[in-house]
C-alpha cells in the first residue's frame, strides 16, 4: 500500500482481523490503561477478542515488555490488530518497534508522517516506525469511523476519529487555535508542538462512551466544546495529554462531562493541580483514578490512595482495567493487583432510573 493511498478516501473502515486465542473472545468490550510511566498505552480488546493499541509508551524494552504482558497474558491475545499512534512524541510512538519484535502488529493508523522533524520529535523514533510499518499506515482523518467486529449480542462498538491533523470534525481546513467562544472563553498561547496533532477518537458501545484525545492542548480542546460540543457527554474520560494543566480545558470537560476519569499518568508527569481540580469540580464525576500518585504535590491534590494502580515511583507497572458489559448498560474498573472492583452504570441508564 502506497502513502498516497493510505489517506482514507471512505468515512468508514471496518477492522475485521482478530488474534484472540481461540476460544478465548470474552462478552466485555475491554480496556486497559498500561503503565508506561507517564506515556500512554492504551489496549482496547472487543469481545470477539479484535484488538486495537492506541499508542506504544517511551522507547526501549520496559513499556514493549509491559504492553506485551497485558496483551499476551492478560487479554491472552496472540497479535494487535490495529495500532494507532496518536502523534509523533517519544512517549507515544516511541515503543512501536520493540513492541513489534514482541509480538505482531497487522494495522497502523497515525495522522500522517511528518514532512520535517521538527524540535520536538526524534528523527530515530520516526524512522522506527517508518521501518516496522514498511510504509503501510493508513492516515486517519476528522470523521473516519472504524468499526469493529460485531460479537452476536454484543452491541456495536464504533470508533470514530474526532480530532487528527490539527483539525477536528467538521472543519474543512485547520482553524486558527486561538477563536473566541463561549462565556469563558480563556486562550493560552498557541501550540506549535505535534501535541495539537493528536488524534483524538470516540468510542462508543451501545449506551456506552469513552473518550481518548491523546495530548490535545488547550486552545484545540476549545474548538471540541465551542460553538458546538463536538464529543458530547461521555461516560470514561481518559484524560488528555496525562492530566498536566496545559491541557484539560474546563470548557471541554464541562462539555464532556464523564462520570469516571483515568489519568495515564507517572510519578512525577501529568495528574497536575489543577486538571485535578477541575475534574473535582465537574457535577457528574463519580470517580477519578491514577496510573500513579503524583508525588510532587500532596495526598489532597492526587485522588483517593484506592484508586491510584501505583503509589511508588519503583513500580510494578500496575495497569487498570475498563470492563464494559455487553448489552453496554453497565462497566468496571478495576486494579486487578490491588484486588479492587467498582462498578458503574452506564449514563444514559442511570439518567433513566434516576
């Protein structure tokens, strides 16, 4: 497949490899956040066993070793399906070729290679990821949808791309990141790292939402929520850009509204004072979980010890586990070494009862 190709013509992929073990599909739709220390890595699992990376943590053998042991040994599948990078830092694509050693990668989506390194990127990482894709990744755009295999009495699961490029949906071009909207309106100085390229998708399993924007910043963030709230109310929220207040527009998250928060954060990276706050603030949160403790700040500023997966900065790597059931009414999250368990339900169910 030739780069030129690999710009998505059609709106909509349907994923249709799956390296489950046989026998092995579960009736969750399934996520795992994994501990990459301040990175992101995070593994979606259907349940026909199709799986989907949404990005790699830093380069070298921990976050591929990590990674592996979860998809391998956890989720017990046997390949990714489908990998995407969100943008081109080193903590995010960073581990696609070692990872890629470890077990096999058959799809790769990212927003486009870059036509000049720039400053904040590594020309070795780029390269790498050149090298292990051959040139095959398809590049994902604002309204691309990918879908899933379909478990019979599963509900649907649909992944739709709502940011990518430095434009989100239904912009024709990319907008200037700094426009005025809504009542508090509150612009930062516009953002000239590849952070505001993330891609930033959708998921959606029958009643069921969970957004992850990658590392979108402020002033792009603006643009999901204002004129029109783009993403609309979610249920799991995997904080942007691993909670540091560059990030994590009060705007966006107002807009959002999810009932459960996931920090991809590390010991001394992301969770930061006030996204932690902010997400305090917002009137539907039931809970808010940690990858780690920040451990610059203090036990007020970081979430309830029972939600944090790692509590030192010598870890085991803990990851935490979204397990969303079938009829997609209801979910878990879990921290499967602490032996701790919460449920919740679905939003759309809850408002129904309520």
């Amino acid at each position: 497949m030739t780069r030129a190709y690999s710009l998505i013509c059609a709106t909509l992929i349907t994923l249709c490899s799956s390296g489950a073990i046989a026998g092995a599909a579960q009736k969750t739709l399934d996520i795992y956040f994994i501990d990459v220390e301040g990175g992101a890595a995070t593994l979606i699992v259907a349940p026909t066993g199709e799986s989907l990376l949404i990005d790699t943590g830093f380069p070298g053998d921990r976050d591929a070793g990590r990674i592996f042991h979860v998809a391998r040994e956890v989720a017990g599948l046997t390949q990714i399906d489908h990998c995407v990078i969100t943008h081109w830092h080193r903590d995010h694509v960073g581990g696609v070729a070692p990872l890629a050693k470890l077990i096999p990668i058959i799809h790769f989506y990212d927003h486009g290679l870059p036509a000049v390194i720039a400053s904040d990127m590594q020309v070795e990482n780029i390269e790498a990821y050149k090298l292990t894709t051959q040139g095959k990744s398809l590049t994902l755009e604002p309204g691309n949808e990918l879908r899933l295999q379909k478990r019979r009495k599963a509900a649907p699961i649909n992944i739709r791309v709502i940011a990518a490029g430095g434009r989100v949906s239904g912009e024709e071009s990319a907008q200037p990141q700094i426009r005025p909207c809504g009542e508090n309106f509150q612009s930062v100085a516009e953002d000239t790292s590849d952070n505001v390229n993330s891609v930033g998708v959708l998921v959606t399993f029958g009643r069921f939402k969970f957004f992850d924007g990658g590392d979108l910043t402020w002033n792009i963030e603006n643009r999901l929520a204002c004129p029109k709230n783009i993403v609309g109310p979610v249920d799991v929220y995997q904080v942007d850009h691993h909670g540091v207040d560059s990030s994590n527009n009060p705007t966006l998250l107002r807009m959002l509204d999810p009932r459960v928060a996931i920090i991809n954060s590390g010991p001394r990276k992301g969770a930061e004072v006030g996204t932690y706050a902010a997400l305090r603030k917002l009137a539907g949160i039931e809970a808010i979980y940690q990858l780690h403790r920040n451990l610059r700040t203090t036990d007020k500023e970081n979430t309830m010890a029972g939600y944090i997966a790692n509590e030192e900065e010598v870890c085991q790597g803990n990851f935490l586990k979204l397990a969303v059931e079938a009829d997609g009414k209801s979910y878990s999250v879990s921290i499967p070494a602490r032996q701790v368990v919460r449920r919740y339900q679905t939003r759309e169910v809850k408002a129904r009862r309520s």
